[in-house]
C-alpha cells in the first residue's frame, strides 16, 4: 500500500470513529415495551400515598448529640397536599405537646433526571428552608441524606420513611457526628390516616 492509500485510509477510519464516539458515550435510551421487569418506576409517584390529612404522633429528642435521653411528645396533623401534578408536594405539620407547639414546612422536589426527591424544610419562625435531603425509595423504604450544621459541627442527617400502609407511615431522622458509621435518631412520627 502505497503513502497517499495509507493517508486516505487512516483519514477514512478518523471519520468513523469520530462519527461513533457521540453514540459510545450517549447515555441510552429508557426501554420503551418490553418486559416488566425492564420497567422501573421512575420514582415520581413515590409519595401519592401520603397526600391527604394524617394524625401525628411525635417524639423529639431535646438536645441530639449531646448524649442526652431527655424525649418530648407532641400529637397534631400533617397535611399532604400535591403540587404540580405529583412532581412536587407540600407538606405542613402542625402539633403541640407539653414542650410546646411545633410548625413546620417542607418541600418536596422530583428531579426526573435524577430519578431522586429533595426534601425541603423550614420550621417556624426560621424564615428559610433547611440544606435539601437528598434520597429515594428502594422497596417501599425512603432515605435521604444532607449535610448540616449543629452546634458548631458538621454532621450528617438521614432521614428515613418506612412501614408504610394504606392507613399509617413512620418518619425518623438521626444524626451522625462520625460520618455515617454511627446514627443517634431524633425524631420519630408515626402517621395514622385522619
């Protein structure tokens, strides 16, 4: 093979690999059809359970992470209410115990790209909404993560939804000052269907 064939052959498989390259790193396409198996839920439904007014019982953990055991109780509503067609939904708690009366606020965002919830939170009072948790559901179980700030110290949140039926759910969230290998929970709500 002569320089001039070489030339025209290596510019030729320049080409096609230039043309292939966007196709090896495309992401692929979602499966449309097929089995059921191939078909995942892409999670934006996950909260439609809980839309609709809810009796809560509350437990909080005065002061986490400072080795305290000291728990208060508090009973009210949670209302869930959908907000842009199912992608999103406001959540507004509202309780009293004999710590005294709670509200609290959150806004919960699907990120169809993600495939994953932030959740928002704003307590009464506070005039600004918490760093999001970040998170999804795996087998009727939600978990979601953020990094705060408390007490001068970084720490990791987890928030947990769980034992969910037609008619109650349970929320917790914990604490870890160790990066994770260790949680203390601090708040505990079971919901029951108002």
């Amino acid at each position: 093979m002569n320089a001039t064939a070489s030339r025209a052959l290596l510019l030729l498989f320049g080409v096609i690999l230039a043309l292939q390259a966007p196709a090896a790193f495309a992401q692929p396409a979602p499966e449309r059809g097929g089995s059921a198996a191939s078909q995942q839920p892409d999670g934006q439904r996950d909260f439609d359970f809980e839309f609709g007014t809810w009796k809560t019982h509350l437990r909080r953990l005065v002061r986490p992470l400072t080795g305290s055991t000291t728990w208060v109780e508090y009973d009210g509503t949670t209302t869930v209410r959908k907000v842009w067609n199912g992608r999103a939904n406001l959540v507004e708690l509202s309780v009293d115990g004999a710590a005294g009366h709670l509200e609290a606020l959150s806004l919960r965002l699907y990120d169809p790209q993600s495939q994953q919830w932030s959740l928002n939170f704003s307590g009464l009072g506070t005039g600004a909404m918490s760093t999001p948790a970040i998170g999804r559901f795996r087998s009727g179980r939600g978990e979601f993560f953020n990094q705060e700030t408390l007490n001068g110290r970084a720490i990791l949140v987890r928030f947990v939804i769980s034992d969910i039926t037609s008619t109650s759910c349970r929320f917790e969230q914990s604490f870890s000052e160790d990066g994770g290998k260790t949680w203390e929970t601090n708040w505990i709500a079971v919901d029951t269907r108002a």
